[in-house]
C-alpha cells in the first residue's frame, strides 16, 4: 500500500489505517481477544501500519489488545491514542479531564497496555472547556521531550483550538468525522490545516457503516451499540439518506469497486495528507476497505460524485445533544 505524510510533520503512514475502536467498544458486544489480535495483524500483513485506539475504547481495553497485536512488529507500525477522560464509578461514564497531571497518569498507562515506551501518536480526544488548550499542548510538549511520546494531535477540535495548541506544540494530525455525508470540515477544517502543515485523519470514513450500502431503514441496533441513540440513524432518516446509498452504489459499479471502495477513495482524492481509519470486526470487510486504496478516480469520476452529492439532503444529526456539545471548540 502507497504511504502518506501526516502534514509537515514527517509522520508517513499507509494511506488508509485500522481504526481499532469497533474491536473493543461502541458497536456492540467487544470482539474475541484472539480473533480481534488476527485481524490486527492481518491488516499489518496487508500493508497498513497506522493503528488507532484510546484508553476510552473499553475503557483500556482496547489498547490492551493493539498492545498484544503489534508487539511482535512493534518496531513497523504507527500506533495513535488519545487521553481527554477519567470514568465514574461504573467505569464507564465519561468525564473530560485534561489536567496536565491527569494527562501524565494516562500515558504511563497507555505505555504499559501498549507494551511499548514510547506512543507515535498522542491525541487530545475531546476539548477540555476547563484546561486552557496551551496547557495541553505544553505538557505534551514536555513528554516528547522526556521521549514518552513522539506527536501530538487534536481529536474534533475547533479551528482556535486548532490553531492555540499548534503555536505552543505542532499539531500533527486533527481526527475528527468526515464522510460523504458529514462534510463539514470542509468548510473552516481543511484550510486551516492546510494553511498550518497539519495531517487530517477521518474517522467514521464509512459514516458509521450507513455509507456500505448494508444499513437500511429496518436497521435495529442493540443497546450497547452507539448508533441506537444517533438520530441519523432513525428509521426515518435512514429511509431519507437512502438516496446518497443509492447513489453511490450506481457510481460504485461503474467503477467495478463496491460503495464502501468509493467512499474511501473520495476521501483519499480530496487531499494527498488526509489518512482515513476505518473500522471493521470482519476479516472479509478489512480486505474491501483497504482495496479503496487502488481504486483511482479521475476529475470526471469526481464531478460525478460531487454531482450526486449535491443531489441529497443529509437528515439527521451526526450526534446527540450531549455528544454534540463536546465537538467543535
């Protein structure tokens, strides 16, 4: 697989990564610890070498497990986390914490679940109203000198915060949603990283899976799977964004490529440091997403898409309320 760099950081990794999340957390029931650490290596052994996690994912599970796959090829791989949250006491309610002392406790952990010294990737996952961003960025300066850590990146933050933590400590890489049918990065986003140097790494790239083709409106989704309270996943807004379903499976099969390929390589097509991280539990999905990064699009194939786009009205909130809220600052 072709590599990309991260911004102007140096950072170079395959063009599309293994976001670990889905293995451990949010889409039901957590995957067998030894068929997710397969499937970790086998996305490994089909090139990839950027992996993503978070102590939140579990919470600590699911780094427990990336730590366990990429040990063996420790040395070959790109491994990305995020610390912003302490757990109440079901271990499991999420409180945004980024004290700088909370931030130290929560790398040390990280260190030892991953079973490595040192974390290539280190991102704030929510904005902290309470934690002056220049603290943040200062203390995780403070840790890539003391050699714990090596970049520092900004999960679903604003375009000040953006530019506040970069002037204390470079940002390498924002993560935050961007699909097909969540675009709105594209509007202040993508600018300001472009005008900084910054690396932009989608999650959700599949929008949740809705983007597949295999999710429609008679779709139910378990409790303990995060969609169940996005209100872009009600029955009624399903059955009202089944028309940028359908138009991306017309366009897919024109390109002998499935939808999930097209989604992926319109990502890929928009800007050469844009790095997407989709998810999956299943080895078959793995091998069609990471398939999109030898589907080429040409300006015609583009004009089409952005045609067909332009043609749909996205119903429904990405988020809840309380979700919501902790975006974008």
């Amino acid at each position: 697989m072709n590599k990309r760099q991260l911004g102007n950081s140096g950072l170079e990794v395959s063009a599309i990564g293994l976001g670990c999340m889905g293995l451990s957390h949010g889409y039901g029931p957590a995957t067998d610890r030894t068929r997710a650490v397969e499937l970790i290596r086998a996305a490994f052994d089909q090139g990839v070498t950027f992996f993503d996690t978070a102590e939140v994912y579990g919470p600590y599970l699911n780094e427990e497990v990336v730590g366990e796959a990429l040990a063996p090829i420790r040395n070959q791989v790109v491994i990305a986390t995020k610390f912003g949250f302490t757990f109440g006491d079901d271990g499991k309610q999420q409180i945004l914490n980024s004290r700088p002392d909370h931030i130290r406790w929560a790398v040390d952990g990280m260190l030892k679940r991953l079973k490595t010294d040192v974390i290539d990737l280190l991102y704030q996952h929510r904005v902290d109203p309470d934690v002056p961003i220049e603290e943040v960025a200062g203390t995780v300066k403070a840790l890539i000198a003391e050699g714990k850590v090596k970049h520092f990146g900004l999960s679903e933050a604003g375009e000040q915060t953006i530019r506040r933590a970069h002037a204390v400590q470079p940002v390498t890489a924002l993560q935050s949603e961007y699909s097909m049918w969540w675009r709105e990065p594209e509007e202040r986003i993508l600018p300001t990283l472009e005008a900084l140097g910054i690396g932009f790494v989608p999650f959700s790239p599949l929008g949740k899976g809705f983007l597949t083709g295999a999710i429609d409106k008679n779709a139910t989704f378990g409790k303990d799977d995060f969609r169940s309270v996005v209100p872009r996943f009600t029955p009624e807004a399903l059955q009202a964004n089944q028309a940028l379903v359908d138009a991306l499976g017309e366009i897919a099969r024109g390109k002998d490529a499935t939808s999930a390929q097209i989604a992926l390589a319109w990502l890929l097509a928009q800007k050469p440091w844009i790095v997407p991280i989709p998810g999956t539990t299943k080895l078959h999905r793995l091998d069609e997403n990471l398939g999109a990064a030898a589907v080429e699009l040409s300006d015609s194939d583009l004009q089409h898409i952005d045609q067909a786009l332009a043609n749909v009205e996205i119903q429904g909130d990405r988020y809840p309320a309380a979700l919501k809220a902790r975006v974008g600052r």
